[in-house]
C-alpha cells in the first residue's frame, strides 16, 4: 500500500546554512507519536517565524517542519483518550522545536499533548486563537485565580495589536474589566476599542526608564512585552494586584527594583504555555469557548495558504503583522 503524501513546510540545514522550503513530504517520514492527525489548519506564530528565518535557534533538530498549533481530526490512535475521528488541538510541547508541528496536512504526536477542539469553534477559528489566545487565556486564569476583580480598577494589555494582546483585551472585557491597551500602533485604536479597550495608550509611556515606584493605576497586567515595560507596569500596579508576564518583545531583561513586591503587595506570575499541564489547558480552552465571540476572530485574523508562509516569516518578525495568522495547510 502506497504512503500518503502531504504539504509541509521543511526547515533543512547542512554546511551552507539553513533553508525553508514548501514541499510534499510522505506519511513514513513522520515521527514517533501514538496519534496521527490530518492536520486541517495552523498558524504562523513569532517562534514559527524565528524557525522559518532562522533569525534565532529555535529548531532543535534537523529537518524540521515547523509550526507550534495544529487543529484536525484524529486518524489513527493508540492512545486511551483519543478515537479515529476526534477533533483536537495542540499547542506547544515543543512541536516545530523538538517534534515535527503543524504547518503540514500530517502530523503524529504524543496523545498527551492534544486537547478537545471545544465545539463553538472550527478548526480555522480555533488557530485563529492559537497558542497565542490560550497564552491570553491562561494569563486571565491567572490574574483571577490570584483574586483580581474587576471593581478594584482598570488592568493594562501590553503589546496590545498581537495576538496574545488582543485576545487578552476580548476575555478581560468579557469579564468584566475595564482594559487599557498598551500598544506603538495608535492608528490601531478602533480595532482595540472593537475588542473592549476602554483606553488606548501609546507604549513610548511604558517602555522608557521610570521610578521604582509609580503612581497606581492597575490592579492587574497582561505584559507580552517584557524589560522595561514590564518593570514599570509592576510600579504603577496598585497594592495586592499582580502582573501576569508571558512574553519578552521588548526584552528579556527586567531592569526593576523589589519595592513594588515587597511594599505594594504586587504578584508577579509567570506563566508559561509551552508546557503546561493538561488540566490548565483545558480549562484555558474552556474560557475561550465560554467567553470568546467567535465573530471576533474575524477581526483578529488573517488566513494565507502555506506556500505563502515563508514570506510572511519575515513581515511578522518586522512588526508588519497584526493580530493572527492562520494558515491553510492545504492550499
């Protein structure tokens, strides 16, 4: 019986470098896993792009299809959880690092790493949310679980246009919360007052040098940013609120002092998607499938196919990209 042959991004590299090419690629060729899935949609996120470039050294090893999320259906399985047929997303876990991801028509991965795609969502509408909106979905968990409420005042979004941004803004709205977007793309403020800002603010505010401790304005941050916009939203955060960080845009430093942990209360909480237990990621999809207006994702993304995912690596990575980039794997 012949092997299946499907569409896939490969990353190769030998003594010349690194290259990124679309090609068609047989199901042989796929790597350990106890579930095969016929990958129905992905995404182009900012690790995708990196990988693609090669800008940074993402991939791990070689050849490599990258791509962080998939959504599809299950085509065979060995593992307890999954049936032929069941529809699923991954997120993470290092697939498009380590593991083989979703910028293909196949895939095979560990059943541990898949959840339920929630049935309020398509598999397209599920990558336009991608890692990106249950990154922001489990930043509102966190805030929530750490006792921020939305009558103790207005939360900040940074990096407000991207991904995790955006759909932070729409779950933090939908709950309730006043939001100020934080954002270097103030002609974008329609489309963030869209989503439920009440306030949009320039980031030049937040990303120079300030005091260790501020005037109090938030009693919760979403920070995609990271350095020096993360140091000082910590300072303006009111006493006993706490600052959800997941992302580093502007830097991986922290240029901050320990006065607002240790005079206001505040929390930092890291939180990290790549390898977070199953439970949390269900309850993440959870809220999204609850509190997210899928009508939304219209606005948040944008579909190409994937032979035009390479090009677009490079406008992502130069802040050319607003909000998602879902990709048809099949065209």
């Amino acid at each position: 019986m012949a092997s299946l042959m499907f569409p896939a991004i490969l990353i190769e590299r030998n003594e010349a470098g690194q290259t990124a090419s679309t090609t068609g690629l047989d199901e042989a060729r796929l790597p350990g896993g106890d579930v095969g899935v016929e990958v129905e949609s992905s995404t182009l996120n900012y690790k995708d792009a990196l990988a693609i470039t090669g800008r940074s050294p993402v991939v791990r090893a070689f050849p490599m299809v990258p791509g962080i999320d998939f959504a599809g259906v299950v085509t065979e399985s060995t593992h307890a959880r999954w049936r032929r047929g069941d529809r699923v997303v991954l997120n993470g876990w290092g697939v498009g690092e380590r593991h083989w991801g979703g910028l293909a028509g196949r895939a095979r991965v560990d059943g541990d790493w898949l959840v339920p795609l929630p049935a309020a969502f398509t598999a397209k509408q599920a990558m336009a949310i991608g890692t990106a909106g249950y990154t922001a979905s489990l930043c509102v968990d966190a805030l929530l679980d750490h006792g921020v409420r939305p009558d103790r005042g207005e939360v900040l979004v940074t990096g407000a246009t991207g991904g995790v941004g955006s759909i932070a803004i729409a779950l933090l709205a939908k709950a309730g919360f006043e939001v100020a977007a934080s954002t270097g793309k103030t002609s974008e403020s329609a489309y963030l007052r869209g989503l439920g800002a009440a306030t949009v603010l320039e980031r030049a505010a937040l990303a120079e040098p300030g005091r260790p401790l501020q005037k109090e304005r938030w009693t919760g941050v979403v920070d995609t940013v990271g350095s020096g916009t993360l140091a000082n939203a910590c300072a303006q955060t009111r006493y006993g609120g706490a600052v959800a960080a997941c992302g580093l845009a502007q830097g991986m430093d922290f240029p901050a002092t320990v006065a607002p942990f240790i005079l206001r209360g505040v929390s930092l909480l890291g939180i990290d998607s790549v390898m977070a237990p199953h439970p949390r990621r269900t309850a993440a999809w959870e809220r999204l499938a609850r509190d997210l207006d899928p009508r939304v994702l219209d606005d948040i993304a944008e579909e190409i196919a994937l032979a035009d995912a390479i090009a677009m690596a490079d406008d992502l990575l130069e802040g050319k990209v607003r909000g998602r980039v879902v990709v048809d794997v099949n065209r």
